[in-house]
C-alpha cells in the first residue's frame, strides 16, 4: 500500500535513502522558525487542515482555486484541504481581534495542500511558516515583518551572500497604472502580466499589455529605474537602521499573484537564482473585511515561507546540521544481576532530564559499547558494587563513585552533568 | 464562513472565549511528548495525513472503518484523511527497517481524523503522541513503552492519585479462551465483547457470551482475580525495578478494540475515572508483516495518547502553566530622534537570541510602559545620549550603561543577562 503520490514521508536520520525526507531536518527548521518567531515577539496559533471550500472560492485570489484539494464530503459539504493559511487566519482574527492588543503578531506553521498534475519535484502538500500582523498601517510594521522574514533565514546559517528579498509594491504599480491612463477594470489583468513578466516570453506580454493600452518597453523602464516611493523608502530606512540593508532590494518584477494585496509586496530568492521564491509575502488591507462580511476593519500583512525551496537551499549550501542522537548517557549492564538497579538508575537520569538509552535486553559487552558509540552517547555509566563506573567517551577516562554522588552530578538542567555535558541541541 | 463541525481552531493565549482552545496550551504538551520521548532516545518521524483507503480497510479493526474520514479525489482515488498513525508507520518501517540497529524506537505527533455524528465533545480530529518499538520480542520492551507512557505524564505534572495504567493481554484472555474449549473462529467475536463488557449491560453480554459457550459468571471471576501471566509478572517487576509499581494494575477489563493488538495491552485512566482512556495500546507483532505482504517479519508494540482527553484532565486539575508572553526585554523610545539607534538595539537583543518587543509606531511613555507590564517584559531598555537606561521590573531599580556593556551582559544563550534573566520556557 504505496503512499499517494506527492506526499512525502519523514524518516529519522540517518536516512534509509538518499531521496528520503529527513525528520531531523524537518524540526531543525521548525525550531528554528518558532526560535526567531517567538523572539519578534509572535504568538503561535493554528486553524483546521480541512475547511469549507467556500472559504477560498468566495474570497482569495483565482491562482489557487484552480489547484484546490477539494471533495464532497459524507455529508454532502463541499470541503477542501487548506491551500493557505490566511483566509482561516483571517476569519480567526475576525472573531477575535477584541481580545488582543495591536498590533496582533502571529504566526502558525500549518502543512499546505493543493491538487496539481503531479510532475517531479511537484508535491501535493508542503509545510510553511506563516507570519502576520494586524492593525497597524504604518510601513515600520511592514519592515518589522521583513526583518522577521530576513532573520528566520539567518538563523538557519543564510547570509545576503545567499538570498535577496525584492522589495516591490501593488501601490507603486498602481500609481504607474493611474498615469499611464489605465481603466479601472483593467487593473488585475495588468497585474497578472507584470506577476507573468519573468516567465512569460516578452512578445506575449507586450501583447497582453497592448491590448489594454500599454507598452513592454515603458514598463520595463518602470521596472529598470526602480525608484522606491515614500513608503518603500521608509521601509528600506527602517531595515537599514537594524543593519539589514543588504539583504533587501527594490524590484518591481514582484507583486505577487494573489488578489487580495494592497500594499508593498516581496519575495526573498536565493542569490544564484536557480530556485522558485523562498518566502514571499506582503500586505493585504482589505481581506479581514471582506471575510467578516464586513464587521471587522483591520490592516493586516503577512508572508509565507515554504519547507521545500528552503530545504533545497539549505542542502545545497551544506547547512543542515549532522546527524546527532541526542544520547547524553548510556547505561550498560554486564552482570544481568545489575539490571534493577540499572533501570533505577535509567528512570532516575531520565527524571533529571538526561537522555538516557541502556540494553533494553542482555547483550554482550562489545556490542553495548559498539551501541554507545553508534549513538554518539557521551557517557557510559556502569553500575558495580563500588557504585558507579563512569567513563568519558571523548576522553576515554573513567572515574568511580557513589549512584548518589552521580545523580547528584547528573541532576537538574540548570548545573550538575549539564556544565561538564553540554545538554545537546533538539536535533 | 464559519469552520467545520468538529475541527478546532488554537488561539493564543489570554484566550478570546471560555471555550476556545489554547495553542499555548497545545504547545506546552507537544513539548513535553517531544522531551519525554527523546530522553527516552525515541526519534521522530512523520507520514502523509491522507492516503490510500486500502491502507485502512484492509487490515486495521473493523471499529476504525466505520468511522474513516474518506472520499474520492479528483483523480478518482479512494482516499482516507489518516485515523490513526500505526498503518502509516507499518509501511514506513517494512521499507526501511534494513537502516535503523534494532530495537527502533520511533514517535510521532499526527493530527488524526475520524467521520463521526456531531456530538457535544465528540471531535472529527485531534492529536496524538504515538510511541512504537520494532524487533523485539522481550516484554522489557514493552515495559519501557509502558515506563515511556507513565514518564509523559508525569512530566505534565500528573501522579498516580490522578492516573492509573490498567495492563491486560491478549495472551491472558486467549489462554482463558482456550482453556475453556472456545472455538477458533468465535476468537475475535469474545475479545468484542470483552472489550465492551463495562459499558453493556450485563445480560447482553451474558448473552452473547452463552452463545458462543461461555459465562459471564466466569469471565468475571477471571477479571477480578487479576492473576498476572508470566508476561505480565516481568512486565511489572521491570517498571517496579523503576520505581513505576505504583501508576500499574492488572485489570483484564482493557483488551482493547483494534484487532491486530497480539500481546499485552494497557490503557491509562484517570484515578476518578470521570473521563475516557487518557492513552492506550499494545502489542501488534504480525501488522508489519501483513501490511508488507510477507516480505518483513518483526516484533512491535506502541500506545498512542490522544490531545484531547488530556487536556480536559490537565485544566480540571489546575496542571496548565499561567499565559507568559515570553518577552524578557521591551525597548521603549521616549525622543523618536532615538529610533533608529533603538532599532539597532532591538535587531543586537534578538541576534544574541532575546526575545524583544518595542513601540513599532511612536507611542507615549505611559503607554509603553503599560505594554511592557501586560507582556510581563522583564526589562525596560531606552537607548538615551549616555548608552542605555536599563530598568528591572520585577526589582524597578535603574542602571545606566553604555549600549556595548548592556550587549555583553545580553549577549550569548549560556551567559550574560540569562543569568539574570533566566531563559524563558516556549510557553
């Protein structure tokens, strides 16, 4: 019974093949995203993976209704597995802004799905750190959520070596839209051409821009100048006084194929430009309103980073760190006699907070100590008559002392072993 | 656009309503499963939430079935959003067991889901922690799983005056079965009604049981002599050699419902007995092999502890922690002249891994320092012409330093001010 295709499994490392998932990588990148999250001061949340399909047919932009994971279901509801966290997000904060202090700070790290012909490399589901901000106008807020977007990307050892956020803006495009003479029901075509510009070939998209009124050229010298507007120019001062400066850019090639943006829009991309956006995000002024039926007015911006761009960069740049198991002690047992006093003192290490691992069945010497060292363990711990045999596993050196003086030693987080054993990372 | 029947939505905490769910809350128990279990040198693994409708209907329990999430997808397919992990992770280690040294201890945190009936309380998905041990067959293992189980809640902060693991077997009650001359083909019908002999009446059970040439007047004997098998007696001296006597009893009530359990089997409840099973699980020493068809053979055993029941029991015994921003220092800004300097200190706090919030619009000093007491900030920080003005909340005694002494005292995870300061927990 094969999985479906374009779901992914994840295995413990190290990896039983070379295209499998790594499990390890998995939560190294989802610590590292709740870490810097948690630090900007955003509070966790999440909605339902699966959710009336009206919630996204009714409001978002027509990109993803296409690839909707949609289905009737036993009840005869027309349901869908979420292909974005930001309408249920929205709804969410909706019904509950009342309760929370602005600006509202939040993020969720929600698994994605949509349907798409499935071609290599294509998945039907993804994992992505989703930020968002609410009730705030003013474009500190929007540059408080880049440099959130920026330094996610540090944390996992990215530099502006490797990545770029292009800064752009719907208002920019707007107003180049305005003095050009666009109608006004013309507006999302032309944005459609501008989001097509890069992958289109140039003769389709001076048509379609033709078509209603403008020319390739002129908007390609929009794009060349790059001149930021007011509010652009205060996001970039803002990013430079915290010294992040060179990790963004203006480039009006971005803006985002979504409807429901209405601000300074970005996407970060890896330098060399071989891969798809890694994050990409922007604002969205009008979504809670038109979610609430109107009730709630809020200002809001977001951005989503994805697990699977992310994940190709950061193998490729050798950034995902080495298998470790996480094993602080093991204990051995050459004498089954030993064993209850073993498994005391394995649940009493356990309850200082050690991670412990011990023959869970007899086994001879040689292999126990071939164990210990497959699991990079630190430590093996013998109980004898004398007490405990303690031995370094880095050092090679062993000492001898009472089961009290060690797990005196060994208790606690804060001091004991922890200041002679490093407690080691999640990963 | 309201959310489906049955699926919840996580909010943060202080929670808008009464009866919203806390994500707070759920990350304070994702965390102590994910600590418990790597102490334990458990690894975590995960599979896709939807798969093959086969993967169920096939070879799981008939209870399962009923109730399955399932549909058909765009492409025809039958499909099922996952009921339960041990199918998924059948698969996973049939394909990939050949990697991992035995016994392999792997756990997972999925959300699982199930079609049921509206009901008050009843849930169409929740969370659950599944633990499983592969390639061994010693009940030492299984009573390390069961030591696992007892050490996850223990570390929520539950004893045993508040839980009770209740260990039966299949091989107790199939010993019975066959001592008193049952008939193989009524096997799975008996374990059925075991299984449902607390919450039937008595004389349907009675019935059911004459017709397949037992008493009910002898089953209960059976159960309230409680006579440890040889299995069990070592599964209990192991956890006593622990420490752990005490959270264990024989109650030959549990059998539980699925039908590929094999060996002993247990369930945890809460001591007053007011709530279902808080977890549960089992021996299932032929699944791998059936679901591989044929082609790997090994031993396993696993519980699984579902999200909900937990909770319920966690906040009626007052066990959830107090809501915490997790902020440690708020820089306010008295002169706007100072913010890009301040931005600068907000940007040096979080690179040395603080967590750090400010006025991100210009706001009034009564006003910052009323959102510096709601977020419990620890430190007031305000960059003025002599460095930084460093003001300790809990202490409100003020220091003056240059803004380099206050970064090296802020500086770094392991020293600096998280000696003053220590690091707040995730939640």
């Amino acid at each position: 019974m094969e999985r479906l295709l374009g779901f992914r499994e994840f295995y413990p490392e190290p990896l039983p093949s070379k295209d499998a998932w790594s499990a390890d990588a998995r939560t190294h990148v989802f610590d590292q995203w709740r870490r810097v999250a948690r630090q900007y001061g955003f509070r966790e949340y999440d909605g339902p993976p699966l959710e009336p399909l009206d919630l996204y047919t009714a409001k978002s932009g027509e990109e993803i209704v296409g690839q909707l994971y949609n289905f009737s279901d036993k009840g005869e509801r027309q349901v869908a597995l979420r292909p974005e966290m930001t309408p249920t997000l929205a709804r969410m904060i909706a019904s509950s802004q009342r309760n929370y202090p602005k600006p509202i700070k939040w993020f969720a790290i929600p698994q994605l799905f949509r349907y798409e012909r499935p071609q290599k490399g294509r998945l039907r589901e993804h994992y992505q750190l989703n930020a968002d901000i609410f009730g705030e106008k003013d474009p500190a807020v929007d540059a408080e959520l880049i440099a959130l977007m920026i330094d996610t990307l540090r944390a996992l050892g990215l530099t502006a070596d490797d990545f770029v956020v292009r800064l752009s803006s719907r208002n920019a495009w707007q107003d180049y839209f305005n003095s050009r003479g666009g109608k006004a029901e013309d507006t999302y075509a032309f944005f459609q051409v501008i989001d097509k510009l890069e992958r289109e070939k140039p003769e389709v998209s001076a048509e379609r821009l033709q078509a209603i009124g403008f020319s390739l050229e002129d908007v390609q010298r929009f794009i060349q100048e790059a001149r930021p507007t007011e509010e652009l120019g205060s996001i970039l001062s803002n990013l430079s006084a915290r010294g992040l400066g060179s990790f963004v850019k203006i480039d009006y090639n971005v803006i985002r194929g979504l409807a429901y943006y209405t601000g300074p829009v970005f996407e970060a991309f890896d330098r060399v430009g071989e891969l798809r956006a890694i994050a990409g995000g922007g604002r969205y002024d009008n979504l809670v309103k038109l979610l609430s039926g109107g009730k709630v007015d809020l200002p809001a911006l977001g951005f989503g980073m994805g697990d699977v761009v992310l994940m190709e960069l950061l193998r490729s740049r050798g950034l995902l760190p080495a298998f470790q198991s996480g094993i602080e002690v093991f204990c051995s047992i050459e004498d089954e006699v030993r064993r209850p006093e073993t498994l005391a003192l394995v649940q009493a290490l356990r309850d200082a907070r050690r991670t412990v691992e011990y023959p869970i069945t007899p086994s001879k010497s040689d292999k126990q100590f071939k164990r210990a060292l497959e699991l990079k363990a630190r430590w093996i711990v013998q109980v004898d008559s004398a007490g405990v045999k303690v031995k370094d596993l880095t050092t090679r050196q062993e000492r001898v002392m009472s089961v009290a003086d060690f797990l005196a030693l060994a208790g606690g987080t804060q001091g004991g072993l922890s200041t002679l054993v490093p407690l080691t990372p999640s990963l």
